[in-house]
C-alpha cells in the first residue's frame, strides 16, 4: 500500500514540474508577434448563410462628453520660524596630569650555556645474522568429501 502511494506522489509530482517548466518557458509575446507578421488585410464580410438567421447588431453607445474639473485652489505656503541653537556649555578645566615616572634600568643579566654535547658514538656494524630455522612440514589427514559440496583444491606455488 505504501509503495502505491509513494508511486502515485511521485507521479504526481513528476506532472507538476514537467507542467511548470512548460508553462514558464511559454509566452503569448512570440505567437502574438508571428500572428501580426503573417494575418493578411481583413477580407469582405462574408455573405449571409441561409441556415444561420442575420443576428441585429447591438446599439451603438452614445460617446460620453468630456468632464471638466474645476481649477485646484493653490497650497498656503506657511513660514516656519527660525530656532536658535542654545549655547555649548563650557567644559570644565582638567587639572595637569602628572608626569610619567621614569622606568628602573633592568640589571644586565649573564646567560650561562650548558657544555657542548658529546660527540656521537660510532655503533659497530653487526654481522651477518643467523639462519632461521627450518619448519618442519606438517602433512594434513585427507578432507573428508561431502557429496553436493565442491572439494577445496590446494593453491598453486607463488611465481617467483
């Protein structure tokens, strides 16, 4: 149930986008230019059809005459009156702040190093090394076979 409403979301969501890519690549602008560049002169009216009865043509609406409004009266222009600024009250006079005092000179101070270090000491080159010994070969016992199972096959040798 769940995968049929899973499809049937995702189909309809497939339709939306696919509706909405085409509706906004499509504009009327191109068919309505391609119409105006290729119609031709309108023609004669066409002649009366015996089956279809002549329909009267409505009335014609009378134009309407222009309406005249009367002149707009001119805006009072108002004089706002000047402000003054108050004055900046003085700032009250700050004391002299008292010199820096003078910084101690610090004590020349001697850096002993530690002695130099040893000289490296040459390790001796050590000798061949020993052989490794054998290990022995171990023989397995036969696998038993399993009929239905395929028989293990013993890898052959690396390739030096």
């Amino acid at each position: 149930m769940a995968s049929a409403v899973s499809s049937l979301f995702f189909a309809t969501a497939l339709v939306m986008m696919t509706l909405m890519i085409m509706l906004e690549g499509s504009t009327t602008c191109h068919a309505a230019r391609h119409l105006a560049d290729t119609t031709t002169a309108p023609t004669a009216a066409p002649t009366a059809i015996p089956a279809i009865p002549a329909m009267p043509k409505p009335p014609v609406v009378p134009t309407v005459p222009a309406a005249t409004l009367p002149p707009i009266p001119a805006v009072p222009t108002s004089t706002v009156p000047a402000l003054g600024v108050p004055p900046i009250p003085a700032l009250p006079k700050i004391p002299a702040v008292p010199p820096m005092p003078a910084v101690p000179a610090l004590p020349k101070v001697t850096v002993t190093l530690p002695p130099p270090m040893p000289a490296v000491v040459v390790v001796p080159k050590v000798g061949a090394l020993p052989p490794m010994p054998a290990v022995p070969k171990l023989t397995l016992p036969p696998m038993p076979s399993i009929p239905g199972v395929p028989m293990p096959f013993v890898a052959p040798p690396p390739s030096a």
